[in-house]
C-alpha cells in the first residue's frame, strides 16, 4: 500500500513540478526501475532544493548535498556549495511531511558561510570515506519502514551518489552525520537517528 501512495504521490508531484532530472538513469535502483529516482525527486521539489546531476553539467562547480529520509520524520536536505570566491556555503532544508511519504511543505531554510576550518574538515572527510569511489547502486535494503541516506556529489563536470538503507558505518553514514550535525548542527535526539 504505501509503495502505491508513494509512487502515485511522485507523480503528481512531477506533474506539478516539471520534470526536473535529479538522478542519472539508473544509478539509484539495479535494473533500471526509477521507483527511488521518482521518490527523492519528490522530495527535493518539496524542499526546493536544486538538481546536483543538472549542475554537474555546468563544468567548475563543486556541491555535496545529504538527503535524508526518514519514514515517519521530516525530510532534511544539507548542503555544502563552494562560491566563485572559493568559500563554502551551507544550506540547511526541513520539510513538514514524513520522509516516506508526502514530504509536505518547506519549513526550514537556512544558509550560513562555513568557516575555513569547517570547509577544510569537510572535504577531508570526504577524501578519507573515499566518496568518488563508493560504489553504486547497490542493494542493501531489507526492510520496509527505515530511512534512506542518500549523498550526492558534484565536482569539475563529475556527479556521484551514494544511496544506503539506514547504514550503521561506513562512508554514507560518516559523511551524513559530519553534515547533519557537525556542520548543520541539527538537534535531533538520538532515537529519531535511523
């Protein structure tokens, strides 16, 4: 049942929304079904958040972002931008809605400029976890109710994802909690962490 609400909410929510492609074909679900791709797209419309794929196409630009969705909480959309001027941006995004279901409205939107410090600390850490070569799609999935951790990369021309089923290590879950509250500093308690 709620993979039918889900998939009927996607597409009304394309529909109102445009047609935006966040996701390269086929990088988010093995054998080409964009149930996943139709699902978080859905999602970053509600948060209006930009499509990371569409701005890999613009060669100099480097964004990180974690979309994280949570079943019964609130989408969350943390994103790290670095500006013509070589500083980083930090954008923070909460959505009213369940992140498995209808995301709801945009409730939360916050920017700040990171510290060198902070920039530095980030990019470190997405050298260490090896972000670039992670592999993906992969299948790791194995339950229904969870939430999804997906991180999205673009560097000169380049796009990655990384798309895991409530990691418990590993660099998915290293790099969304660096960004969801080292950097975003989101106070969220430690039982709605999944």
């Amino acid at each position: 049942m709620r993979t039918i609400f889900l998939a009927v909410f996607a597409i009304v929510a394309f529909s109102i929304h445009g047609h935006a492609q966040f996701f390269p074909k086929s990088s988010l679900d093995m054998g080409g079904d964009d149930f996943k791709a139709t699902w978080y797209s859905a999602q970053l419309h509600a948060l209006e958040d930009p499509s990371l794929f569409a701005l890999s196409k613009q060669g100099e630009a480097e964004s990180y972002r974690f979309l994280w969705l949570r079943t019964f909480h609130h989408p969350i959309s943390v994103r790290v931008d670095r500006q013509g001027d070589g500083s980083w941006t930090l954008t923070t995004k909460v959505a009213n809605g369940p992140g498995g279901y209808s995301p709801g409205k945009l409730t939360t939107n916050t920017s700040r400029k990171l510290t060198t410090q902070e920039a530095l600390s980030f990019l470190s850490k997405v050298q260490n976890v090896e972000f670039w070569n992670a592999p993906n799609p992969i299948n790791d999935q194995t339950g229904t109710d969870g939430s999804q951790w997906i991180i999205e990369g673009v560097k000169t021309g380049h796009y990655h994802v990384m798309d895991r089923w409530m990691p418990k290590d590993g660099p998915t879950r290293d790099l969304g909690l660096f960004l969801a509250f080292d950097l975003a500093r989101l106070s969220i308690p430690k039982n709605e962490i999944y």
